[in-house]
C-alpha cells in the first residue's frame, strides 16, 4: 500500500512562485503524516518591507501577537538583525483534570543596510507592524568641479 500512496509529491514539484494551494496539494497535505516534516523557513518567518525615504530607509516588519519585550533589534557590521521569540505556557487545573500547554517560537531576520546613523535610529511597535526608522548617514558630495585655465 505504501508504494500507491505518493510520498510527499507537493514537495517535490516546482512551485512557480505563487501562494495558490490548489484542491489536491490541500487533500496531500492533510492526510500526509510523514515522520519528515519538510518546512519552508520563508513561510514560517515575519513579513518585512524596506523602502528607500531618501535620507532614511524604513523597515516595516508584520509581528502580530508579539510584545516590545520578545523582540530585539540589533545593528551590528552594516546588518540589521530583528529578532523575536515568544514563550507561552497555559496551566489549568481543574477537578482531577491537569492541562499544561507550553509554545515556544523564534524567528529572526537580517537586512543588509550600509551607512547608517545609528544615534538616531527609531523604532515603534504599533498594532502587529514593527516600524523601524533607519536615517543615512550624510555623506559628503565626492564631486568637485574643476575649473579649467
């Protein structure tokens, strides 16, 4: 029986880049209880977006759920590294019953950004959307003109 049942077969196929699970990928996936569980580090990390202001690049990163506190942000050798992890643990006790539920999760992101003013970096967390400010550093102009005599 084992060998009429495809072994994980969405894994194998190409995707073409779109997010469209079609019917049978769904049905594969539900019934598919392999002891290799094959997981797409993309799709289980944070949403992030950077746009270039001009004087200041600004990074905003989709943390829904997650606090100030489970997330620290680093700017070390031109790299911009956000970091959050989250422990959750749920205790119940109730009449000759014991629940305990523990989730621990950790996701961690780096950006390539070059030149910044570290002094004057700002960063807010506002409804589930971390926003980070990072101004340029001013470089000066290397053009000179020449005058010719």
């Amino acid at each position: 029986m084992f060998g009429l049942t495809p072994f994980n077969r969405n894994q194998l196929q190409k995707r073409d880049g779109h997010d469209f699970v079609d019917f049978y990928n769904m049905l594969d996936n539900f019934f598919n209880d392999s002891p290799f569980n094959f997981r797409n580090p993309m799709g289980d990390a944070f949403k992030l977006d950077v746009k270039d202001q001009g004087n200041a690049y600004l990074v905003e990163a989709e943390m829904p759920g997650i606090k100030k506190e489970e997330i620290k942000l680093d700017y070390q050798n031109d790299y911009l590294i956000i970091r959050a992890e989250n422990n959750e643990e749920i205790n119940e006790e109730k009449e000759n019953y014991l629940h305990r539920e523990r989730r621990c999760s950790s996701m961690q992101r780096s950006l390539y950004l070059k030149d910044i003013d570290v002094q004057k970096v700002d960063a807010r967390l506002e409804d589930g959307v971390l926003k980070i400010s990072l101004p340029k550093l001013e470089q000066p102009s290397s053009k000179l003109q020449i005058e010719i005599k």
